[in-house]
C-alpha cells in the first residue's frame, strides 16, 4: 500500500505544478491579449484620423465623438397645459 501511496503524492504533485504553470500562462495570456487589444484599438484610431477626408481637422466633423447628441423632441403629451 505504501507504493500507491507514493506514486499517488507524486502524480498529486505534478498536477499542482501544472496547476500553478497553467495559472501563470493564463495570466501571461490576459495581459498579452489586453495590450494586443489596445495596439488594435489605437491602429484603429489612426486609421479614422489618415482617412482620406479628413483633412478639415479644425472643422465640427473633426470632433464628432465629443459633439453633444441632439435632444429630441418631447412627446406632445409632456407639452405644458395638456393634462
């Protein structure tokens, strides 16, 4: 019994070295795939800023992401004096 027991602790420690290497791949992984993202992400940007057509960099369209959203219409029952 004393053998089973033995190669069981061993087979036991290699799965927790594994463990402990598979946690610090995955690790490794996720703040790989995150700078991988923004590189995306800041390519992208570059790209919408050298598209042709965007020369009027000084010009409302040049700063659509930071223009205020229209605000619509209310509902003809809000109208003051309909209830």
């Amino acid at each position: 019994m004393g053998l089973l027991e033995q190669r069981e602790v061993v087979a036991r420690r290699r799965v927790d070295e594994s463990r402990k290497e598979a946690d610090r791949i995955a690790a490794e992984l996720a703040v790989d795939e995150q700078e991988w993202k923004e590189w995306a992400i800041a390519r992208s940007r570059v790209g919408e800023v050298l598209a042709p057509g965007t020369d009027d960099a000084a010009g409302p369209e040049a700063s659509h992401g930071l223009q205020q959203p229209e605000r619509p219409e209310p509902p003809k029952d809000a109208e003051a004096g309909s209830s």
